[in-house]
C-alpha cells in the first residue's frame, strides 16, 4: 500500500515551454500533498502544499505563478513549471500525504527536468 | 537556519555490523520524526516513525531512538546489509502545523561485504 506515481520520470524541453509534473496517489485518498526539489548532493527543500480543493501554499523564495500547483482531487497533484529556464532544471519530487497517517508522507519517484 | 542537523554526510559498516545513523534539530515544536532512505534518481522510501511521546520504536532491524532532552535522535540498522547502503535522511514536522517534513541533508551509508 501507500504507492505514490510521479509521472513523468525525465523530461527535456526547451527554454521558454512549459512542463506539466503529475502526482498520483494509487491506493490512498490523500487531501495533502506536497512538492518538493532538490539539487545534487543537497537535501530536499520543499516548494509548496498542495490542498484539494483549495489554493497551494508555497514556502518563501517559490514564484507562484512560475511554479503553477492544481489539486483537483484527492489522488492528483499536478505541478506546472512555466516558461522553464535553465536554472529550473532539477529534480522535482512530490509527496502524499495519507488521510488516515497523517504524519508520513509517502513519495514519488521523482522528475528529472533538464531545461536545454 | 538548518532545523534538522546530519552532521555526519557519510558512514561505512561491515556487513553484519551495526549502523548508527545520527540527526540532531533545533525547534523544540518538532513533535514527530522520520527516517527515509533514498537511492539516486529515486523519491525517499519511508523507513520507521516516532513520536515525541516515545523514546524508542523498532521495526525488524531498524530502531529509533528519540532523546528530546539533547534533541537528537538516531537510526540503528542491525544488522547491516549491503541493500542497506543508501541515503538515509531524517525529517522533523510539527504536527499542527500542516504537518510539514524539514529534512536533514542527508547521510550516505555503505554497507560492505
């Protein structure tokens, strides 16, 4: 149980397109989830919550309106990075968060964005 | 301002052995605590869990324990198995605040035959 699908798993595009990050959870509601980066040999910084239902609270220094968060139900969380530089590229990895476990959340395997 | 501290970036057992994985926090709010383990290029595995009202959990090799006083706790693999070499990272959340994770920079662990 608690199987969390990030989709997709390695994406290239160009400078200046978008790209769309899907969260799935498989077997488990999830009200709560969350996106988070990180860099090489560093740990992982979370970005945003993203509610069902409701607008995403990012962490301070996160663009909003670059980082686009929609959670239109309670087993999808999609993540959009806009007009994506260079300096985007990472690895971008989602979480959720079980609606009976509160306190564990469970991940995915991650997106690795390199931006040309 | 790190919260959550792995001092030590890497560790390396002999198979069999124990491995002592350590992580020490600063916000004395943390009330819960995680240890994930994470393989390059993966998303972090959930490992074992405790509460701040506990001072121990075990799960078959896997043991936390949780000093709040020296708010420090660590993770005791015993023994280690070389499937075991990985990046385990520990988390800190206070559960009333939305429950968010602060991880800590991570330990690379590796388990030698």
């Amino acid at each position: 149980g608690a199987v969390v699908s990030q989709h997709p798993s390695w994406v290239i595009c160009k400078s200046g397109t978008s790209v769309k990050i899907e969260c799935r959870s498989l077997d488990f509601q999830a009200t709560t989830m969350f996106w988070y980066r990180q860099f090489p040999k560093q740990s992982l910084m979370l970005m945003a919550t993203s509610n069902e239902g409701s607008k995403a609270t990012y962490e301070q220094g996160v663009e909003k309106d670059k980082f686009l968060i929609n959670h239109a139900s309670l087993t999808l969380s999609t993540l959009t990075v806009t007009s994506a530089h260079p300096e985007d590229s990472s690895f971008y990895i989602c979480s959720a968060r079980s609606n009976i476990a509160k306190n564990i959340q469970y991940f995915g395997a991650g997106t690795r964005l390199s931006v040309l | 301002d790190q919260q959550v501290k792995q001092n030590s970036p890497s560790l390396s057992v002999q198979e069999g052995r124990i491995s002592i994985l350590n992580c020490d926090y600063t916000n004395s709010m943390f009330d819960y605590f995680l240890w994930y383990k994470k393989y390059p290029a993966e998303g972090p595995t959930f490992l074992i869990s405790i509460s701040s009202i506990k001072d121990k959990n075990e799960d078959g090799r896997f043991t936390v324990f949780l000093n709040k006083s020296a708010k420090h706790l660590s993770l005791h693999i015993v023994p280690s198995q070389p499937g075991d070499s990985a990046v385990y990272f520990c988390a800190a959340s206070v559960s009333r605040q939305g429950g968010k994770l602060i991880f800590g920079q991570g330990t690379e662990l590796s388990v030698k035959p």
